[in-house]
C-alpha cells in the first residue's frame, strides 16, 4: 500500500504502541510523536516496537517485534510536515502541552483521533485550541475506547494482557462523513483488534460513559488501598463502596443524557463495574501504578469529570468529589514520603 496515508501517533504508551503495532501490520505509514530528544534516542536502539500478543504462554518467544516506524521528537524544531491523522494516546492531563506543539501542523483537512482514559479531553481541546472557529475550519474529530488491556514493561515493549475490542466513531459534526474521516475509519477497521468503526455519536457516547463509570469505581479505590482490582470483590465494604459510587455516577448520567437517559441504566453500570473487576482479578490498575510510582493520577478526568458534569446540573456528588480529593491527598502525600 505505497499511497497509504500516514499516522502520526501522539503517545508511546501501551496504547499508542500497540495501535503502531497494528497500523504497520496493516501496512500504514507510522510516525510516534516522542516527549524529546532523549526519548528519540532510546527508540532509535532498536527503531521498533516490541508488542507480546493476548494470551501468549510464553512472552520471550511469543514477542512481535514491529519494524519500519519512524519516529519524531516533537521539541524538534526540525519538523514541518503536515500531519494527516493524529491518534492521540497521550495520559488526559499531557493533552493540552503536547497538541500544543504539532497544533500548527494540522488543518481541516486533518483528524484527530482521541483514545484515552477519561473524559473532557475533547471539549477541552476545542476550548483551548479552536474557541472561535466552526467545525469546518477544524480537523475532524473521533473519539475512541477500547477494553484491550496492555501495559508497557519498558520504553517501546507491551504486554498485551487481556484482549478486547475498540470503537471509533467521529464528533457528531458537520463534518462527520468527510472523506478523511473515512479514510482514517477504513485504516482502523483493518486493525486486527476486533475495532468497529463508524458508530453512532451518542451510542459511542454512552460507551464512553460506561468505560468512564468503571473507572470511576474501580481506579479510585484500588489507588487507596493498594490492592489489585480482585481484592475489592472480597470484602463487604468495597463492594458497597463500589456500588455507592456506581449509584451517584448513574445519577449525573442520567441528567446529561436527559431525554435519552433511557438508553443507560443502573443494572449495565453497575454489571460492567463487578464484570471488569471480575476479568481483571489480577490487575492493578492504572490509577495504583501511577500514584505507587509517584505519577500524575488521571483522576481530573475519571471522577472529576462526574464532579464537573454534576456542577452543571446542579446535582451534589459527594463520593466522586470525595475520590478526587482523596486521590490528590495521596498522591502529594506519597510524593513527600
């Protein structure tokens, strides 16, 4: 596929590893988007991507090394190009500074795909970046989430521990159907990682508020007690905690999804919750490995987007605001010890 169009991933984290991973299997141009110059040296090693597949028994030998990716350090002043497809994987509160430096190498010719924890990032980007500007004078914006669960061992290495599926469906724009959005669905679809492409605004919508609900349970009191997401199943408090926090999220949906808030309900929320701890017994989530490793929380964008969502409607959210608090205490407390 000599024509095929170029990605340029924003985030070499396990995500944005894997998705190069797939885009060069799938015969895509792949450009990572790297912090700095040091960052573009440990890559150039090897120049690849090291990704140990689903359910591999044996990691050594199982590993994928991906070759052919190039690679770029985005405090370069060295790099014009203008950049077609944008996948952005970067940690929520690293969005604004990164898309900061490559903003000027996109057009409305663009897309940007968004494929993160969290929610806010989107309406966050516009605010900061297009405040004044309508969706035609903009790239064309797609949302993604996935349930695949990886985790990177080192720089550029993945372990692609629990397979899953990814969504993808574009910004309910004027510009929804552009032919780049297709172009960028049509790439996604020959992903070999169970993608479905081209949902419905509000139906991916509500897929992100379920993943957002899930972590807005699990994350938070994991990160707390220090424990793998299995051990909240086996104790009579946590599960009650989880359904507690389950229950509030449910309340907040249910006014920003007004006339539709049929659409979700408390029993999914609340199956989906105990079904990923249940799945992931062994896991520690995200949230504990970055407060453990004395890393920026994503919570801002977990619990403290059900925080913001229940300002705007007037609704009180007193265990989501109590987890973010929580979650900040620790994290600057850990960060003395």
């Amino acid at each position: 596929m000599a024509s095929a169009s170029r990605f340029h991933i924003l985030g070499a984290g396990a995500i944005g590893c894997l998705l190069a991973h797939h885009l060069r299997q799938a015969n895509y141009p792949v450009t990572l988007l790297l912090r700095n110059a040091e960052s573009l040296q440990k890559f150039g090693l090897t120049n690849s991507v090291l990704i140990t597949p689903a359910h591999s028994k044996d990691p050594t030998s199982q590993a994928i090394r991906t070759t052919g990716i190039d690679a770029e350090a985005l405090d370069s002043r060295n790099n014009s190009e203008d950049i077609k497809h944008l996948i952005v994987t970067t940690k929520t509160y690293d969005t604004t500074v990164a898309f900061k430096s490559i903003k000027d190498r996109l057009n409305p010719d663009s897309t940007v795909t968004l494929v993160q924890n969290g929610m806010g990032v989107y309406e966050e980007t516009i605010k900061e970046f297009y405040p004044e500007a309508r969706g035609v004078e903009i790239p064309s914006f797609i949302l993604g989430t996935t349930t695949h669960g990886c985790f990177r061992t080192e720089p550029f290495r993945v372990i692609h521990a629990g397979f899953g599926k990814m969504l993808f469906g574009a910004v309910d724009t004027e510009k929804r159907s552009t032919p780049q959005v297709n172009q960028a669905m049509g790439a996604f679809a020959k992903l070999e990682l169970n993608v479905q492409v081209d949902q419905p605004y509000d139906v991916l919508r509500i897929k992100l508020f379920e993943k957002l609900v899930v972590n807005a349970c699990i994350n938070p009191l994991t990160a707390t007690l220090g424990c793998k997401n299995g051990a909240l199943l086996d104790d009579v408090h946590t599960i009650q905690l989880l359904k507690d926090t389950c229950h509030e999220a449910f309340q907040i949906i249910q006014a920003e999804f007004g006339n539709t808030a049929d659409s979700i309900s408390y029993r999914t929320l609340e199956k989906a919750v105990f079904d990923v701890c249940n799945a992931t017994l062994d896991n520690r989530s995200s949230m504990l490995q970055d407060v453990s490793a004395n890393r920026r929380s994503e919570i801002d964008y977990i619990n403290g987007y059900l925080v913001h969502l229940a300002e705007k409607h007037n609704l009180p959210s007193p265990i989501n605001r109590m987890w973010q608090q929580l979650i900040k205490a620790r994290s600057r407390i850990h960060a003395m010890a």
